[in-house]
C-alpha cells in the first residue's frame, strides 16, 4: 500500500440505502445540495441527468440506481458529491453525506473473493472502525456509466 494508507487517508462518507460507503477526500471536489437535476434523452437507467454546478454543467449519476437500489425523492439529506475522474468532474447523487473521516490503513481490507460480479467491482476495500463496516468504492468502475455523457456535456 502508499504511504497515505499507512499514515491513514481522509474518506468522504456517505450514505446510499443504510449503508456507508466512501471516497477519498481528494477526488471528491465539492458536495452539494441538490436543486434541479434536467433529464437527458436516452440515457443510461442511472444517470439521473445534467446538474449546473459552479459553472460547469455535469453529468449526475444516481448511485442508489447504480447499485441496484429502488429510487426514492430527495430530500434535505440529499447530496451530489461532485468527483474528478480522469480529469472531467461527474456528480453522484447519495442518499445523505455529512463525514470527513481519517481511515487508518490497517482498518482497510480487500473486499472478500464472494463479492466477485457486478457489485464486487465497485467496491476498493472494506474498512472497519470499531463495529462500523464501511464500503470504500472504486470510483473509476462506479463512473464507468457516465462516460458517454460525459463527451456530449463538453461539447
């Protein structure tokens, strides 16, 4: 592992269905409030569309969608957590986000050979702190989706 993982590296965490998942702090560029999300045609089931943000417009992917969860109504709680990938921003729509947490690197494990398939490649490791399971993703995998999009936004 990097010596960021033996010092322990800062996570955003957040909330999708009951569960908490993670990213590191230095991919994730701002967190927001989510107010207006416009629809695009012909998109994938988890992009939810196109959100504003900071001049920029970005695609916003629904994770609750992505990892299979029903859809709910945002609500108060709601947050785009917006992410750099491969240089281009995306936002990823979580049930709550509210946490900053330093994970020490012998609290994180690789994600167990029975959560092979779909939902196994979004997940990086899994970290516990005390009796907290915490879900630390692959954000490149996660993302993957919105590629697409992603081209047509910058045009």
């Amino acid at each position: 592992m990097s010596n960021e993982h033996e010092t322990g590296e800062t996570f955003v965490l957040f909330e999708i269905a009951g569960t908490t998942y993670a990213l590191p702090s230095r991919d994730v560029r701002q967190l927001e409030m989510i107010e207006h999300i416009t629809p695009v045609p012909n998109a994938s089931e988890a992009v939810e569309g196109v959100v504003f943000s900071r001049g920029q417009v970005i695609p916003a992917i629904s994770l609750r969608t992505r990892f299979g969860f029903p859809k709910i109504e945002f609500d108060v709680r709601s947050r785009l957590i917006v992410v750099e990938v491969n240089g281009r921003n995306i936002g990823l729509i979580a049930d709550a986000a509210h946490e900053f947490k330093r994970i020490p690197a012998d609290a994180i494990n690789p994600p167990s050979e029975n959560l092979e398939g779909t939902s196994g490649k979004y997940l990086q490791a899994i970290a516990t702190l005390g009796s907290r399971i915490i879900l630390l993703l692959n954000l490149p995998e996660v993302v993957k989706i919105g590629e697409e999009i992603e081209t047509e936004v910058e045009n």
